[in-house]
C-alpha cells in the first residue's frame, strides 16, 4: 500500500470515527436531558441548556415518569406548583409537574391525553390562564417534537444537530467548572429555582424584573404585532373552550379527580391587562369558564362539581409591595415578578384546592374564591372594588405601568378591536 493511499484510508477513517464520535458524545452530555439514563457529576449532571427545549424534554420524558397524578399550565404553574405537597395525599404514587412555558390550553389537552395514555390517573390539578385560550395565537405546540418522541429514529436525529451539538460542549464546560445555575428543570418537573433567582440576579433586583417581565406581556405575550385581536372563539366557529371541554369529559368517564385554578398573577400582572384594553375580556374569560363547569355539573348531577378557584384578583399576596428600583438584594416574599409567584404561594393555592390544613401556615382570608354561577358576577364586582382600594395605595405602581405602556405603545402594542 503506497503512502498516499495509507494516507487517504487515514483521512477517511478519521472522518467516520468523528462522525460517530459526534452523536455519542450528545447522546453521553444529553445537554436537553432527554435521554436521562445516567448522570454523572463534573459530566453531564449540569444541564442548563434544557431552558429553550423544556417542552420536548417533558413530552419525551413522560414515558419514563409514568405519574399517576399530574400538574398542567403555563410557566407560571410550572414555577409555583409543588409536586410534594401534602394536600396530594397517600393515594397517589407519583405526582409530576407537566406545565410547560407558554401553554396553549390545546397543548395542556395534548399533554393530559398523552400521560393518561401511559397510565390511569388519580388526580389533575391545571393552573389556567387567559393567554392560554387566546383563539388567535399561534399554537406552540411542537408537533415535530412530539413525533421526535414518538419515532425512534427521529428521536436519533435529535443527536446529529448541530443546534445540540453546539449545546453539548457549552454543557461540557459548565458542567467542568459548575458553572451557571444547574440544571433548568427539577427532577418532579418544577423549574429550579435557581434559574429565576439568576435572572433576577441579572436583571438588577425585583423592581426592574417587574418592569422586563411586564414590558414584555405589553409587547407579545396578549397581542403580538401585528394581531389587533383577542379571544376565545374565531368567525369560524372554532372555540379553544372546547379543548377544556374535551378535558372535563374524559375526567368524568375515568373519574379522574380534576381541581382548576385562575393563576394568582401579581396585581400589576392585572394592570398589564387593563392597560392594553382587556379587562373586559378577562372578566367574559372567567364567565365562559363557569359556564362551562355549570354546564358540566347539571350532565352530572350525581357527582361533585369540578371546582374553579379563582386567585386572579387583588388581595394581602397579590398586592405585595416591590422594592424600590435601585435595590439590587432585597428579596420579596411572594413574587419573582408580576407574572410568577413564588411556591409559598403556590402551596397556598394547593392548600385551597384540597381544602388542607398545615400547621405550619396559614392562608390568608383573602385570598382565593371558590366561583360558580350563582357568585361569579358578585365577585367579579368584587374585584372591581379592590382594584379601587388598590388604586388608592398603589398609585405609584400603576402610573409605572402605565408609563411602560405609552413607551411601548407606539411601537409594539396595536390598539385593540
């Protein structure tokens, strides 16, 4: 064999070596957590980079939980909503946080069918909110993610990209160095705290991540450019309520014990509503839900109403006070920002939903109302008087949001049809 030939074979073996030595090393680092066989610290213990792939590590992830009680919403359930409180009781084996960032109520029905496919389920508590149902958005739900999950060899192809390829050295390092926060998802599906205590490290302090946080619902989160509209049933008929709908009838045919709760989003997180023109529209939101469960209960009237718990409203938690906006250290009870409360009030909120009483703490009063038909235009003009009394102690805090508004008015937010 002559030199150059020796040569080539060299060239040609070294490429293939590489290229299998590619996916192994992604699959080894796993920077997505989505194979999860093993972790080894100072490795690929660390992985920080599962933030942007949240969802498809929860949808490939199901099928190794296999819960039989689970937590569904958006972020903001998936950051306060704690798998280990006592209220689940000893009936249930294993109970896994599967909200997920941004959650379309469509993607929570996709989510639900998906887990009770893998096993029966006792109990189901969603946290919704009302971008959730916004008939207009584009559905985030990733179809290409769960056919990823779904195809074994699709699923390999996750492991040649060089998106995660790019992901697994900067893994590499982190996890050399233990660098960064962690890991971005908790083992029981909740988001690590350490991750928000980051980006509000990063941000300067709680008083400017309320501000980011809010100018961003002001700029995407209820009506992305160029939409000008909001709502819950389009000119074709279709209503996103049916996909709750579809929910609440599978509960009622395998008798799934179903608790619902309006996510309890700090009293500027409802000035962010109110300035872009939607508050109306939250309070025919909250209407159309009881209505709903109203129409469910008179189908079913030998069993228990499925409970809706309201904690959207102003009250002692919701109304906490921010510090001022250069405190960089201060660090707030309830809230992270107006949008994500802290699990001490995501335990409040379970402590609600199956009527538990820790001797440990108390739940405020005022916080949280069991609604139904018979109440619901009471209490929601009961929300409206708060919001008076709000407006009276809080002036400060609602002319900077409306400031935020005007600055982001003109070039980000529509007005509203």
């Amino acid at each position: 064999m002559n030199m150059h030939k020796r040569w080539f074979l060299s060239v040609i073996g070294l490429t293939l070596l590489l290229l299998l030595l590619w996916p192994i090393v992604n699959f080894v680092i796993d920077p997505w957590g989505l194979n999860n066989l093993f972790r080894i610290p100072h490795v690929n213990s660390i992985k920080s980079k599962m933030e942007g792939h949240a969802k498809l590590y929860k949808i490939c992830a199901e099928k190794i939980i296999y819960p039989d009680a689970i937590i569904l919403g958006s972020s903001r359930t998936q950051q306060g909503i704690s798998t280990y409180h006592p209220g689940w009781g000893t009936s249930v084996d294993t109970v896994y946080n599967f909200a997920v960032d941004s959650a379309s109520i469509h993607e929570i029905s996709v989510l639900f069918h998906r887990a009770l496919a893998l096993r029966p389920l006792k109990k189901v508590v969603i946290g919704l909110d009302m971008f959730s149902f916004d008939v207009y958005r584009d559905d985030p739900i990733d179809l290409e993610a769960l056919a990823a999950c779904d195809d074994r060899i699709k699923y390999l192809k996750l492991f040649l990209t060089e998106e995660m390829t790019k992901d697994s050295y900067s893994s590499i390092a982190q996890n050399i160095y233990s660098q960064g926060p962690g890991t971005y998802i908790l083992p029981n599906g909740q988001t690590n705290p350490l991750f928000i205590a980051d980006g509000l490290r990063r941000a300067g302090g709680h008083h400017k991540f309320f501000l980011l946080n809010e100018r961003a619902y002001m700029k995407t989160g209820y009506l992305p450019p160029p939409r000008t509209q909001f709502g819950f049933h389009d000119a074709g008929g279709h209503s996103t309520m049916n996909d709750l709908k579809e929910i609440i009838k599978t509960v009622r045919r395998d008798n799934i014990d179903l608790r619902l709760f309006i996510s309890p989003v700090h009293a500027r997180q409802l000035e962010v509503i109110r300035v872009l023109g939607l508050w109306q529209t939250f309070e025919q939101w909250k209407r159309e839900l009881v209505e709903l469960l109203a129409e469910d209960a008179a189908a079913h009237p030998s069993q228990l109403p499925i409970p809706l718990w309201d904690f959207g409203g102003y009250n002692s938690l919701t109304a906490e006070n921010l510090p001022s906006l250069d405190d960089k250290t201060t660090p707030m009870r309830w809230y992270w920002e107006s949008s994500h409360y802290k699990q001490a009030v995501g335990d409040f909120v379970l402590d609600r939903l199956f009527d538990y009483k820790s001797p440990d703490r108390h739940v405020p009063d005022d916080f949280g109302a069991l609604i139904n038909q018979k109440n619901v235009d009471a209490h929601l003009m009961r929300i409206r008087r708060e919001y008076e009394r709000y407006r009276a102690t809080h002036g400060a805090d609602i002319a900077e949001v409306e400031e935020s508004y005007e600055q982001t008015r003109k070039d980000f937010v529509p007005a509203v049809k």
